[in-house]
C-alpha cells in the first residue's frame, strides 16, 4: 500500500506542474498578444516580452514533462516491443524506465549546479529588460526532480506488477472504488489482452 501512496503522490504533484505549465503557456499567449497590439497597432516599444514567452514557453515544456510521463505520452518507438512477448516487453519497460531516470537524475545535478551558480553569482539576462537567470532557470531542477520522481513510481509500479507504463490512472481507479492492489494489476492485463 505504501507503493501506491507514493505513486499517488508522485502523481498529484505530476497534475499540480502541468497545471503551472498550463498557466505559463496561457500567460505566454497573452503576452504575444499583448506585444502584437503595442508594437504594430500603438507602435510603442516592447521590452520584456520577447524574453516573458521565451523564458514562460521553455519553463512549461520541462514543467509539463511529469505529466506527460504520467500519461505515457512519451513519443517511443515500439517495433521492437511488439515483435516479443509480454516478459521481454515488461523487461523493457523497466530498462527503459532506469535509463530515463538515470538521465534524468544527471540533468538533474546539472541544473541544479547552473541553477546554483546563477543565485550565487546573481546572474542576468543580457537583455534590456535583465531579469535574474535564476527565475527561468528554476524551472529545470524542478522538473527534473519531479520527473525523476515520476521514473521511480513507474518503476516501483512496474516492479510492484500494479501498472504499466502510462496506465496509472487505471490503477488510481481500481483501488480508489477499494479494490486491491492486487486486483488492480489483474484488470489491468484484462484490459490488455
């Protein structure tokens, strides 16, 4: 049970960024908008908002990321994964999924390094408008940590037998109207079959 609460977790602060990211691209939306109006309709100088949407736009395609791994939404090639048997693909699965995760936790320790330096050192943007670097550079630590986050409920799910990959949801339902987890990875490979 303590697999799922994790996975759960791990899930709603998945939801909660794509939320976020959700937000930054309207935001993003808007603010091109609104530089479309002063620059070729009032002809008034725009000055931060080139690096708003660019800076908005990059932070919510890594925020969005967890949720997107949640949903299995990942673009894959599966040729390889439909010419074996379910062991081998389960096999991997969870292959694929360490990868993933080892790389995520090394971008992870990179970003957090150049996220460091730019607080430390307080770095600015080079343009007029100079905003601190840290703020867009926030963003990737954060995804990355939650997007490691997310590896590890894939993996403990897999490992588990409660889910495959991008079929959380199911899970979450199976055991929310009290099923076990038990009972949730059987419907699971009913609904696969």
């Amino acid at each position: 049970m303590m697999v799922m609460g994790y996975i759960k977790a791990v899930s709603n602060i998945s939801r909660g960024l794509a939320v976020v990211a959700t937000l930054l691209l309207i935001a993003a939306m808007l603010v091109v908008c609104q530089m479309i109006l002063l620059r070729y309709v009032f002809r008034l100088p725009t000055i931060w908002q080139n690096d708003f949407v660019v800076f908005g736009a990059t932070a919510a395609m890594f925020l969005g990321a967890p949720y997107v791994l949640l949903k299995g939404g990942h673009v894959g090639v599966d040729v390889v994964e439909l010419m074996v048997g379910e062991g081998t693909r389960r096999r991997l699965r969870l292959v694929a999924s360490l990868l993933g995760l080892a790389f995520c936790l090394i971008m992870l320790a990179a970003t957090a390094v150049q996220f460091h330096e730019a607080w430390a050192g307080n770095w600015k943007h080079s343009s007029v408008w100079a905003p601190p670097l840290w703020v867009p550079l926030s963003a990737l630590p954060i995804s990355f940590g939650v997007l490691s986050l997310q590896y590890i409920a894939e993996i403990a799910a897999q490992i588990s037998g409660v889910a495959v990959v991008g079929k959380i949801s199911e899970v979450e339902e199976a055991t929310r109207s009290g099923g076990s987890l038990a009972d949730a990875g059987q419907a699971m490979k009913e609904n696969a079959r």
